[in-house]
C-alpha cells in the first residue's frame, strides 16, 4: 500500500449556523494507524462523518481511494458511537455480524451460505467465534465492541473508522483492544476517534489533532509530552500540541488558555 487513502482539501462544514471545522487539509496514506484527538466540540465526529460521506461538506472536497466515499463505500468498515442493544431483544452475535451484509441495494436480510461463512470467519478473526450464537445483551462492553468489528470487517475493507470504540470498554481491556486495532493495521488503515490518548499513543502511528482546524503529526513527531498537552485543551483555534512540536514553551501554552 502506497497511495493516500484519505485526501481532504480545504474543507468547511457548518452546523446550525455555527463553524464546525475550517479550511481543513490533510491526507492519510495507506497503512496509517491515526488517531483523531481534540476537546469535545472540537469535529472529531463529524470529520469522520464527512470522511465516511455521511455529511457534506460546505465547501472543500473529501476523497477516499480517490473518490467520493458514497462511490467506495464498500471499501469502508465503520463501527459507529454509542450502539446500544436492548439486551431484551433475541438477536445473536452472529446476527449483528450478518447486518454488516445489508446495503442500500440489499435491504432484506435474506443471507446466502457464503454471507454465514464469512460472518463466522469474522468473528473467529476477533476471537468471538465461541459467542456466536450468544445474545448480544449477554457480552461484556468488549465483547461487543469485538462483534461490531467484525460486523465492520465482515465485507473485507480495506479501511477501518472506529468512533470512540473503547467508550464501553473498562480501563483493563483498552490496552487489549488497542493492541487488536494494531494488528489489524497490519492489513488495513485505521482511523479511529478516542480520548484515551496515554493508553493509544502506544499503538498508533499519527495523530490528528481536530480542533475546528486540523493538525496532523506522524510518527517521527509524537511524544509523551504532546500528547499529554492536547488532552485537557479547549476549543480554541490553536492546537497545543502544534505548538509543543515547534518547540513554544508551557508558558505560552498557558496564555493561550489551552490548558
């Protein structure tokens, strides 16, 4: 993998009147593992949103693979945030993993031989082969977060968007669940939104800071000081943890009020 995956170019979107993200430009090359970071209120959610084609965009262009995302949606695995399942309702394991099948153009969920094989092999790959028949109300926070991966992962795309996918998870399984996205990044390239940034600074590779404005950082920038910087930041245009990269000193983070 060598191409860009995702290509944002001066990108706007408002909501309600007010400025969510502006003149945003970035690019996320193929076998990135990113991490969104940024206050809450700051488009996180909502560049992923637009990323995914689930919004438009005001102004600005988003391309994935080189298109639209509506025009590669099968390219594209997304576990969304806060799914909730009546834990009364009689639907197994499998079952979600199944509705990963269903499309715009395939609405009734009538599933093939081939579908049930690969929703197994899925949920073999994330180690919930054994609860496949389980109701989903049954399985921990984990767990079910495991299913919905390979709900996402059923169609074999080639790019994986989590949205605060370790909100249900207990401070325990973080690190395991991480070190999972790590290996499936082997394969894939991970976008994911999360405000454990201490317990994933370990596992990914870049960091977009998204504070209306976008901040991208890779690797060869990342340290432990940054990353602690960004966590407490406010909505404010200016991304502390830019000015940390380049060098500008806690006393100006503070006059800023980032912290």
């Amino acid at each position: 993998m060598s191409a860009n995956v995702v290509e944002v170019l001066n990108l706007w979107f408002a909501f309600n009147g007010q400025t969510v993200l502006e003149d945003a430009t970035f690019d996320i090359p193929a076998g990135d593992f990113v991490a969104m970071i940024g206050p809450n209120g700051g488009g996180k959610t909502t560049l992923m949103k637009l990323m995914l084609g689930l919004l438009k965009p005001d102004r600005g262009t988003v391309k994935v693979f080189g298109e639209s995302p509506s025009a590669v949606s099968h390219r594209i695995g997304y576990v969304p945030q806060d799914v909730h399942f009546n834990k009364r309702f009689p639907i197994s394991a499998l079952d979600v993993v199944l509705m990963g099948m269903l499309t715009p153009q395939r609405r009734w969920p009538r599933y093939s031989r081939a579908d049930r094989v690969a929703a197994h092999e899925a949920l073999d790959r994330m180690g919930m082969g054994p609860y496949c028949d389980r109701k989903i109300g049954e399985l921990s926070g984990g767990q079910r977060q495991r299913v919905l991966i390979a709900r996402a992962l059923v169609t074999q795309p080639e790019v994986l968007f989590l949205d605060e996918p370790t909100a249900s998870i207990d401070t325990a399984g973080q690190s395991e669940f991480y070190r999972l996205l790590k290996m499936l990044n082997e394969e894939m390239t991970i976008v994911v939104v999360s405000h454990d940034i201490l317990t994933i600074s370990t596992y990914v590779k870049s960091v977009a800071c998204v504070n209306k404005r976008i901040h991208y950082h890779n690797e060869a920038e990342l340290t432990g000081e940054m990353l602690e910087t960004m966590y407490a930041c406010s909505v404010e245009k200016v991304c502390p943890v830019e000015l940390v990269a380049h060098g500008v000193p806690h006393r100006v983070l503070a006059e800023h009020g980032d912290h």
